[in-house]
C-alpha cells in the first residue's frame, strides 16, 4: 500500500487489488477515516454497479473511491453524482484529442460517442438527525480495457480506444480530484442550480425522446430537463410532466431483450 497526497484536500490510498473501493472507503469510514480519504485500486474482485450489478475491474481501468461528509440531508447529498459527472467529463474533455462527443448521461453515467465511458456509484448512510453519516462516491472510468456489450445495456468504450496514448492512472486520478474539489466547491457556495445548469448543457438526449427503465416498468417521452432535486423530468405526448427518482435510460427504440446465444 503506497500513501501519498495529491495537490487537492484528497488523501490518495493506493491499493493493488481490493474487493471493491467502495466498500473499503465504507469500511475505513465507519471506522472514523476523516473526509477526503481516496481509495483507488488497480483491479477490484467484487466491484459493483449501480441497482446491484457488477462491475468488471481488471487492470487498466480507474477504480476509485471517495469518502465525503458533507453538512446537510442525504437527499440533496446525492446531487454530488451529477458534480463527479461532470468532473469525469472534464478530464475526459482534457485527455481525449476530440472532445465533442462527451455527454452526461442521467443520472451519473459519462458518454464519449454516445458509448459509456464511466460509471458512478453513490453509497451513504444517514446520522439519527438526517444529516449524512458518510458517503461514498465510487468511479469507475474506462481507460485502457473496454467492457464487451451486455444484452439490453449500454455499450462501453475506454478512453483507449477513443484516442487516448497514454494510459497512465496517477495523472488521471489526480486531474480527477481537482476538477472534483472544484465542482464541489461550486455546489457548496453556488448550490445545486449551478451544477444544474452546466450539467444540462452536456447532457445526453436532453430534448430528445428518451425511455427511462424504472424498477418496476417503464417511462417513455420527451427529457426537458432535471428538477431543483436533480430527478429526471419526462414529458408525455400529452404535455403531462413525469418526475423520475431512479432508472436507466435508453434510447426510445434500444433493443432491450437478450442477444440470441451465440453458437
Ligand atoms: C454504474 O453502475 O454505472 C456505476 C459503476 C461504479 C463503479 C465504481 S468502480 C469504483 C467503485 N467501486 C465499486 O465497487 N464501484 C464503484
């Protein structure tokens, strides 16, 4: 295990191999670790998703994550996805040649030419009065190795193969905590409608009809845009405005059922 600092208020703990850097900053936060603690991992053996899935974690890729404590409700502690979005965009933006095709892509995914690039993960516990215990913000950005398409999810890159020659971590971990210390200081002194309002402007499929996977169905309709919460807000063929905590969306026409087996 190498300790080290980066210029940010992060403390970068660098691990070889981990069950998931989620639940190793969890752990060493429930043990009292101060906010700004950074675990990040070369290859994670139980890396995990968004809505209980995997996340493959061989070397190559970015695995962090970020202990914070911020001072106020967990609900609105979870806006912290769309500032990390938009931090993984920037440096997706400064490390790629071609920039024009990053999007944010609701809630907290990052697009490079409509493929997904980076994930985001946000795991908190509140304190007895509502206020947040501790949280976990989990990145897992594809650098060097590129998922292979699942059945009814959106297909991956890595920034490899989207241009990128040098393929080190530490710079672009360390890229990644100061455009994060920035956003977040952006959230805490201009609130969430700032955030809001530069998230909006790299969002994937805003005005576009989009379908959203609930838990238990889906929505279908037009993206106009995030309330002052952060949900997604979809408007049907009548006007009728749906206000969305918690899904998945695709493309209205995305193939959705499973690819056949092949031979
Ligand atoms: C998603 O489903 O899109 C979110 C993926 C989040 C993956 C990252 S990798 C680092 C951190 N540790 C985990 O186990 N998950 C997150």
């Amino acid at each position: 295990m190498v300790l080290a600092t980066t210029q940010s208020a992060f403390c970068i703990v660098e691990l070889d191999s981990i069950d998931s850097t989620n639940e190793e900053a969890k752990r060493r936060g429930l043990q009292g670790a101060p906010e700004g603690l950074v675990i990040w991992a070369h290859r994670q053996t139980k890396g995990r998703g968004r809505h209980g899935r995997s996340w493959s974690s061989p070397r190559g890729n970015l695995y962090v994550s970020f202990l914070l404590r911020p001072n106020c409700p967990v609900a609105q502690a979870l806006q912290i996805g769309f500032v990390a979005s938009l931090a993984v965009a920037a440096i997706v933006g400064d490390v790629l040649p071609e920039t024009r095709g990053v999007r944010c892509k609701w809630p907290n995914d990052v697009l490079v030419n409509g493929r997904k690039v980076a994930g985001i993960l946000l795991e908190s516990a509140s304190d007895p009065r509502g206020g947040v215990a501790w949280l976990v913000l989990g990145i897992g950005l594809n650098v060097a190795w590129r998922p292979e398409d699942v059945a009814g999810a959106y297909s991956a890159t890595a920034l490899a193969h989207e241009g990128l020659a040098a393929t080190d971590l530490r710079p672009i971990l360390e890229r990644l905590c100061r455009h994060l210390e920035d956003g977040l200081a952006e959230w805490e002194s201009a609130g969430f409608g700032a955030v809001r309002s530069r998230w909006l402007k790299s969002a994937y499929a805003l005005d576009d009809r989009i379908t959203v996977r609930l838990a238990d169905g889906t929505v279908t309709g037009r993206f106009v845009g995030l309330d002052a919460s952060g949900a997604m807000l979809v408007s049907d063929e009548r006007g009728t405005i749906r206000v969305v905590c918690a899904g998945d969306v695709f493309p209205p026409d995305h193939q959705s059922d499973p690819l056949p087996v092949k031979a």
